[in-house]
C-alpha cells in the first residue's frame, strides 16, 4: 500500500476511535470490574490497590480521580495513561469504579467473542477484556461487522480467529 494510502487509512481510523471513547457515562459504557474476580497483583512504586486482567495490571478510579492523580500515584505518565486506555479526549477523566490499566492491553485474549448488551461501547468492551480497542476494530473490519450499527445480541470478534 502507498504511503499516502496509509496515512489517510489511519486519519479514518483514528477520527473513529476517537468517536467511540466520547461514549455516555452510564453503568455498561464504562465499565467497571468486580475487584472480587481479580487477583492482586504487585506493581512497583504504587500505593493504591492494582489487580490483573489478561496478565495486564489494572486499578480503579477512585471518586475524584483524574488520570494526573492516577499518573502521579504510579509513577506513570499521563499521556500513556490515557494511551492504555484508548482515551483520545484529553477533556475525559475517569469515573469512580472505572477501571484504568496501568500497561498497555493485550492483542489477544481467552474469550473469543462478544455479545453486545445495551448501552455497552466498544471501548468499555475493550477495557472488559483487557484488548486494546484499535484490535477489536480491525478484527471486526476484517471479518465485515457493521460496528456503526451494532445492536443488543450481536457479537463481535474480541480475538477470534
């Protein structure tokens, strides 16, 4: 592919990623984990509860939480902050219970499909998983789903084949 193809293949790709993670705050596009079905895990330096999704380390944003606290807390900075997790609107900040990987998210996990429940988004789905949005994406493209029109009961690919 030319070069110029493929910038302005990935110009479209990220204008559309950038649309999915200004999803409504609700209780299924964010979402948050029970902490309970999480192992803890060690993280250097952090002072605040981390756990393990995928073999990727997460904790959870607290009430009043900003990802400047977060990244100051874990000695991360904030821009990869928000670059594990698929936030390109720099005016977003975490919900209390959201939860906020503090490494970059896998391409591959063990569950191979999704069904999509109402009022769930792609990134929320993303941060389910611990799959980093940009892979679902393209494993949907490929496979020809209609992600602008997804609906309740339709699955997507989270690292099918």
């Amino acid at each position: 592919m030319k070069k110029k193809h493929y910038y302005i293949l990935l110009l479209i790709i990220s204008t559309f990623l950038c649309h999915l993670s200004y999803a409504q705050v609700d209780s299924l596009a964010i979402y948050r984990p029970n902490i309970k079905e999480y192992k803890e895990a060690y993280f250097p330096f952090v002072k605040r509860p981390v756990y393990e999704n995928n073999k990727i380390r997460f904790t959870v944003a607290k009430k009043q939480d900003s990802f400047a606290k977060i990244a100051l807390e874990t000695n991360l900075d904030e821009y990869d902050l928000r670059k594990y997790n698929d936030i390109t609107d720099w005016k977003y900040e975490p919900v209390e219970g959201e939860i906020i990987y503090l490494q970059v998210k896998s391409k591959k996990s063990s569950v191979h499909f999704h069904t999509i429940i109402e009022g769930e988004s792609l990134r929320g789905i993303s941060q389910r998983y611990a799959v980093q949005l940009k892979v679902i994406f393209n494993k949907n493209i490929k496979l020809g789903v209609p992600l602008h029109q997804l609906q309740p009961g339709d699955k997507i690919c989270i690292s099918c084949k």
